[in-house]
C-alpha cells in the first residue's frame, strides 16, 4: 500500500496550487493523508480525484474543516493504525502534543504538522512522522511531503524533498 503524506497546504481557492512533483505522484496513492492547515475545503475534493483521503483539521482551519474532520484520528491501514493530528492542541512542542493525542492507545505511527518541519524517527518502537510542508516551506530549506508504504505489516517512510515548481 502507497500512502501519501501531507500537512499544512494552507490553500484555497484564489492562492496558491499543489506543486507539480505531488501532482505526478498522487495517482499513484491508495490512500492519501492530509495532517490539518488545509485553509479551505476545495482541497478535501481536490485530493480525492486521486484516492481516498483521511486528514484532520489544523490551528488555521475554518469550522466547516473542523466540524467534517475533527482534530484527530485513527486510521487503519493494512491492519496498522495511524494516528494523525495536527499537534498545535496542548501545552508541550508540537511532537509531544502528538505523541500525548494518542496516549494509552495503541498505534504503529503517529503523524502530524504544524511545525512544517519534517521530522521522522521512531519512539518506543512507533514511527513519529511529519512530512513537512509541500506549499509554505517557512524556514526549511527545501518544501516536502510524505511517501509511506506499508507492506507485510511493515510501515516505510521517506520525505520527498524539492525545490519551487
């Protein structure tokens, strides 16, 4: 299973478009995962031309987003359970407070934004996942987005690096 990554879009109908290399590997996604900051819901419909969609609402979401996705989630994939959060609710630094959404339950990876920092590392044996930010690079040096595979009961990760279309 190829799963597609995502976070912090910040789009919306008049700004801004989804760069090309996400484009040319979106049609290859079983499943696509959007972590919150999608900023308008023209995006949900945009991504599901494509394949599934699974995401949760971010700190920049107007209520519509909020009130169809809520702020977290479990989602199971090939039997794995992924937990997906945007990570700006709580009162430690984004990774904990995603870590902590999820806390007392059982999941393989969990995955968010906010930060636009690409992060991947495991923590007790769960992989700990954000893919950056394909749109609004902030101060990292390159954009980025997601690719997960699952196979066997085994998840892979890896960041898709790139510079401005």
């Amino acid at each position: 299973m190829k799963i597609i990554v995502i976070s912090d879009t910040h789009l919306s109908r008049k700004s801004r478009k989804l760069p090309t290399l996400l484009l040319d590997v979106l049609p290859g996604a079983d499943l696509i995962l959007h972590a919150g900051d999608w900023s308008d819901w023209s995006v949900y419909p945009l991504l599901s031309e494509y394949a599934p969609v699974e995401g949760v609402a971010g700190n920049t979401d107007p209520s519509e987003i909020v009130e169809k996705l809520g702020y977290s989630r479990i989602v199971e994939a090939e039997g794995l359970r992924l937990g997906l959060v945007h990570g700006h609710q709580g009162s430690k630094g984004t990774e904990q407070n995603a870590i902590h959404t999820f806390a007392g339950q059982q999941v393989d990876a969990v995955i968010y934004g906010h930060s636009h920092i690409p992060v991947m590392h495991t923590v007790d044996n769960m992989l700990v996942f954000n893919p950056g930010s394909p749109t609004d690079r902030r101060f990292q040096k390159q954009y980025s987005f997601g690719i997960m595979t699952i196979d066997q009961g085994k998840i892979q990760a890896e960041h898709v690096f790139f510079d401005k279309d």
